[in-house]
C-alpha cells in the first residue's frame, strides 16, 4: 500500500535528519583529530623545550579510540640536528562517556615502534637534558600533588585539573641509537609495561602523568644506551685480543 504524501515527507526528513547527524559527528570528529593535533604541536615544545611534531591525529567518538601518528620530538639546544625520538603509532582506547565526568579513562594505551636517539658529552646525555626540561615544566606545578594555585593566580586557574586514568601503558619495539665520541651504536629496548596509573577514582593530572611515563621511558632508554656501549666495549676488548693471539700465531 503507498504511503499517504504526509508519511512519505516525514520519512525524507527522517532520512535528512540520520544524515545531517551523521555528517555532524563526521564533522565533530576531523575537528577533533585537529584539536589534538594542534595541542600536541602547540603545548608539547612549552614541555620538552624541543621542537615537537605531530603529523595526525584520528579520533573516534563511536569506538572511543584515538591514534597518532607522525610524532617527532627534536634534540635539546646544543645537540645533534636530528631528533632525540620518533614514535610511529600512537594508540589509546578510552572510555567515550568518561570524557562527561571529571576523571578521563584510558583503558589503553601503546606506542609502537618508537626510534630513540641517545647522544652522549660532558658527561651527560641529551635525554637527561630533556627530562631535566620536563621537570622544571611540569614537576613545579601546584596541581602536579593536588595542591592550590597560588593567591595571585587567574580566575580560571582555581578550576579542578582534568584528571586522567590510564590502564595500562605499553611501550613496543623500541630501538636506541647511542651516539658516543663520535660512533653511533644501534641497541633494542625491552618493552614496558605500565598498569593503573591513577584509577577512575582518583586520577592523576597531565602533569603527573606525563612525569610518571616520561621518567620510566627515559630511564629505561639510558639503561639500554649504557648496555650497549658496555657490550660495544666488551665486544672490542675481546675482537682486539684474538687478533693479538692470531698475530703472534703468525
């Protein structure tokens, strides 16, 4: 049976309205992956007081995932002109209806493939130069132990901090490229784990957070540079005595 024209209307605005809805969170979520990447590109150098670099950034609001790509941090002040890291792919899944309340959940979140550069001179390391930088930027904050801004602080300042939670952070295939009196050595990382860093009830601000991971990754990246250049040593220690056997073999 047709429909009556009165019906028919009602199911083209119908049908308009799904698309108009569905155009606007297509909208709302390119406008998001935008947002991330200009944070990114704008905060993280206020951080690390390096260049940073994100080349994109895809967020979904049905699945509640978001993935990054492209991120570069550059070397501190006065060392190489390449990159201290480049991490491939950012992964993270969140808890989408987390976002309403005030302690942001992160079920997820992996990094994979990431490429360290660890240069050493003057006996220090440019990584512990930019960990020196991300404390001075964040370890100072009052939010950073839940305190108070400071009396003399904004209006906007006295607003509770975002609160995040993480689940469990994840840290694959990294490689470090230790640069040393002028020889480059190539060394694996081992993989990291990290779980419950803050809960949904009681989470910890960016701040806290980005100190937490930065510090484990930081450290882990100069266990592994001081590794290899032990096993570089070792290595020419013992390739410099069988020549030593071999030429008196001679």
């Amino acid at each position: 049976m047709a429909l009556p024209k009165i019906g028919k209307i009602f199911l083209w605005l119908a049908g308009s309205a799904v698309v108009l809805v569905g155009l606007t969170v297509l909208v709302i979520t390119l406008m998001l992956g935008r947002i991330v990447k200009s944070g990114v590109n704008t905060f993280g150098p206020q951080i690390t007081g390096t260049a940073v670099e994100l080349a994109a950034a895809e967020v979904s609001l049905f699945s509640g995932t978001a993935t990054l790509s492209g991120l570069r941090i550059g070397n501190p002040v006065g060392w190489g002109e390449g990159d201290l890291a480049t991490l491939g792919k950012i992964h993270l899944d969140l808890d989408p209806w987390s976002l309403l309340g005030e302690t942001i959940v992160i079920e997820d979140l992996d990094i994979e493939d990431p490429v360290f550069s660890y240069e050493m001179q003057g006996g220090t390391s440019n990584v512990e130069v930019l960990l020196g930088a991300v404390n001075r930027a964040l370890g100072s904050r009052p939010e950073q132990n839940g305190g108070t801004p400071p009396p003399d602080a904004p209006p906007d300042a006295a607003a509770p901090p975002t609160l995040i939670a993480v689940g469990h952070f994840g840290l694959r295939g990294a490689n470090v490229r230790v640069v040393a009196a002028g020889r480059t050595i190539d060394a694996t990382m081992p993989d990291i784990d990290m779980v419950n860093l803050g809960t949904p009830a009681q989470g910890l601000t960016p701040s806290a957070l980005t100190l937490q991971v930065s510090r484990r990754v930081l450290t882990e990246i100069a266990t592994a540079a001081a590794k290899a250049a032990v096993q570089n040593k070792l290595e020419e220690a013992v390739g410099g005595r069988i020549r030593d056997l071999f030429g008196r073999g001679n």
